[in-house]
C-alpha cells in the first residue's frame, strides 16, 4: 500500500464518510458500488418499516412507565409521506381519548416512528432507561409515555397539551442517511400546544450506539428539562450548555450509570 492510500485509509477509519474510496478505471471499485446500494436500500426500508407499537409498549413498560397509544390523521404510509400536515394533527377519537381525567404533569414524552421506525426501535427503550433514573432524582411528574404511528414532530404539541403537560419530549425517527438509518432525534417544547413552530423547540439528534450515546443524551434532555422548567421557555432562548455542567461536574449520575446493563 503506497503511504498516499495508507493516509486515506487511516482517514476512513475515523468517519462513516465516503472518503478514499479509490477508483476502478473511471468508475469507483465494485465493492464500493455494492456498498452505496447496500446502504441507500437501508435508508429506503426504514423510512417504510412500520413500527411494531405493541412491542415497543411490552418494551417500555418494562421499565416502568405506563404507555398509551395513539395515531396521528395520516391513515397508513403512503399518505404520511405525501402529507406532512396529516402526521401533525392526532386522531379525533384518540384527542378524545387522551382529553379524560387526568394528573397534572411536568413533562409528556411522545416515542414516535416518524422517518425511521428502525430508530425508535433501536433506542427508545435504552434512553428511557438512562432518563428514567434522572426524571425520578429530580422528583419530575411525568404523563403515560405515548406511543405514536404516523406522527411528525408537531403532534407532541397536540398530545402535551391534550395531557396538560408542563412540557413535552418528542423522540422520533430522523430521516434516515447512508451511514445512520437508526438515527433518533430528541425534541422538547414548554407549553405544549398546536401551533407552536421548530424556533420554540429544543433538538438533540444523532441518539443511537454510533453517535451520541443513550446516557449523555438523556443527561442533555434531563439539563434542558430542568432550565425549560425553571425559565418558562425553550427554543432559541435557551441554549444548551450541558457540556459546561458535564465538564464541572465529571461525576454526574448519568456517568456514574454509564456500566449498567440497557433493555
């Protein structure tokens, strides 16, 4: 291997990037080809998998936390993915449903399939685990864990509000790219109602074994929580300093936790 390809493969090892990919005449190597379809054909199936919802329960409530389910207006896939606006509005019978006697609560988290039912699947449960911990030492209410089929992020709001939670933590499927079809996004909103925009949110993404890792994620929500709850707001007036309070404070639970076994 001359020292130019030995640099590139030393490169290529850090990053999931298709770099130093080398060439075949003009065209890449056939490997490398077969890599690409092998990788968009998995972005594709996780867009259209569907989200086993009884089984993420049976999986969620093994932890501890009671769980509804819900829908959103999109009647099946196709009509999800052709209409956004149908994913962010809630079933009238399940609004209906959720509208009932109910605790007043600090915090309604919503596990939704949107983009990639394989990052729900793969990470919810884990996260809750290393969240639950943290909602309990900080004495937090929490609402029943919803889970949610056909659902963009907006319809947290519809649901927060439905529960009269003080806030709402959406946790849903990103859309899927060539090196993360498992990616899940984090997002959290005070004052849950229709309406609110993506400027009114806070976004914790990239949560899954190769990016940001269960424990560190539900250390940033468990921060943002804290300060959405103690200032009135979230969005681009709060900023995320959680990396500041993990630096003074090296020992925070959700390190000293780091070992313990994930469901």
């Amino acid at each position: 291997m001359s020292d130019n390809a030995a640099i590139w493969a030393r490169l290529a090892a850090l990053t999931p990037a298709r770099i130093g990919l080398g060439r075949a005449g003009s065209g890449l190597p056939t490997r490398e080809v077969l890599r690409f379809g092998l990788d968009h054909a998995q972005a594709r199936d996780a867009v259209h998998a569907p989200l086993d919802s009884e089984a993420l329960a049976r999986d969620i409530a093994a932890l501890g936390f009671p769980t509804l389910s819900v829908a959103s207006r999109a009647p099946d896939r196709a009509a999800y993915l052709r209409r956004p606006d149908l994913g962010r509005r809630l079933d009238p019978a399940d609004r209906a449903a959720l509208k009932g006697p109910k605790r007043a609560s600090d915090l309604a988290i919503v596990v939704a399939d949107g983009l990639s039912a394989r990052a729900v699947h793969a990470n919810a449960a884990p996260l809750l685990a290393a969240f639950g911990p943290l909602a309990e030492r900080a004495a937090w209410r929490l609402a029943p864990v919803v889970i949610a089929r056909q659902a963009r992020v907006a319809l947290g709001d519809e649901i927060g509000e439905a529960l009269g939670a003080r806030a709402v933590a959406v946790l849903i499927g990103e859309r899927p790219g060539l090196s993360s079809p498992d990616s899940l996004g984090i997002y959290l909103t005070f004052g849950p109602r229709p309406g609110r925009s993506d400027a009114e949110r806070n976004c914790i993404s990239n949560v899954r074994a190769a990016g940001l890792p269960h424990d560190l994620a539900a250390f940033r929500l468990a921060w943002l929580l804290t300060r959405a709850l103690s200032l009135g707001l979230t969005g681009v007036a709060l900023k995320d300093e959680s990396d500041r309070a993990l630096e003074a404070a090296p020992t925070a639970p959700v390190l000293a936790d780091r070992d313990a076994p994930s469901t």
